[in-house]
C-alpha cells in the first residue's frame, strides 16, 4: 500500500522490497524486462541443443549443459514470480517474450533437430563405423566394461 499525497492505492512489488512499481515508467521497464527474461529463456534452449548437437560428448559439454540448465531453471523461476505478481500485463509480457524468442529461433531449432535426425540414422543403418547396427558409442561403451 503507498501512502504518498494521502492516496490509498496498491502497488506491486517486484522480486525485491524497494522495487515497487508505483508509477508508469517502473511498470513500463518491468514489463520490457519480463520480456526479455521470457525471450532469454528461449535463448537458453536453444542454446542447449547447439551444444548438444555441435560439441562431441565429453565431460565439457555435460559440464555447459548443466550450467545451462542451472541458469534455464533460475530464469524459469524468476518468471513465475513476474506471472505470479496476478497482473495481466506482466503475464502478457512474458507470453509475449516467449513467443518472440520461439519465433525468433525456430529456424536454429528445426535445422539443429534435422541435424541430429541425419546423424541418428547414419549411425542407426551402421554407417558410423560401429560394426553392424550396434552404434559407436554402445561399442565404445563396451569396451571400456571389459
């Protein structure tokens, strides 16, 4: 509740005491920055598929896969206490961000996603140097049992 001039009306509050949006600007900069968490989130994943895709499995991909995940989940967080604040406008500025960076990188999404198609039958036909149609890394894993 904001006291100011003897006005009795609510403001909300958003993720920390002091940052109270009791005016047009504050509400205009929280909305823009809810769509940009919601938009950076949809960086993130794709982001995840790239390394997934591009880098070869080994210890650094697992370790800047996890960091991703760890930073993807924070930001998911974060933007459930904007749409938890019950304000229309800031649940439809993160709908609006997640649209946008959906949008945005679809193209990056479906091309990663076919690359990773070709690559699962290329080693599913036996075509990836396994032997037969066992795949190399069930080879490799295999070998290094024994």
């Amino acid at each position: 509740k904001n006291n100011n001039n003897n006005d009795n009306y609510y403001c909300l509050n958003i993720y920390f005491p002091p940052w109270i949006l009791d005016n047009a600007m504050k509400f205009t900069f929280a909305m823009f920055g809810s769509f940009a968490l919601a938009f950076f989130m949809e960086v993130l994943f794709v982001s995840q598929t790239y390394v997934h895709v591009t880098m070869i499995p080994s210890r650094e991909r697992k370790m800047i896969k996890v960091g991703l995940h760890v930073v993807q989940e924070l930001l998911g967080y974060l933007i459930m206490l904007v749409v938890m604040m019950l304000s229309i406008e800031m649940l439809f500025s993160v709908l609006a961000g997640l649209m946008f960076g959906y949008a945005w990188f679809y193209d990056v999404r479906e091309e990663k996603q076919q690359q990773q198609q070709q690559q699962r039958r290329v080693v599913d036909s036996g075509g990836g140097g396994g032997g037969g149609s066992a795949s190399p890394w069930y080879v490799k894993r295999q070998q290094n049992t024994f």
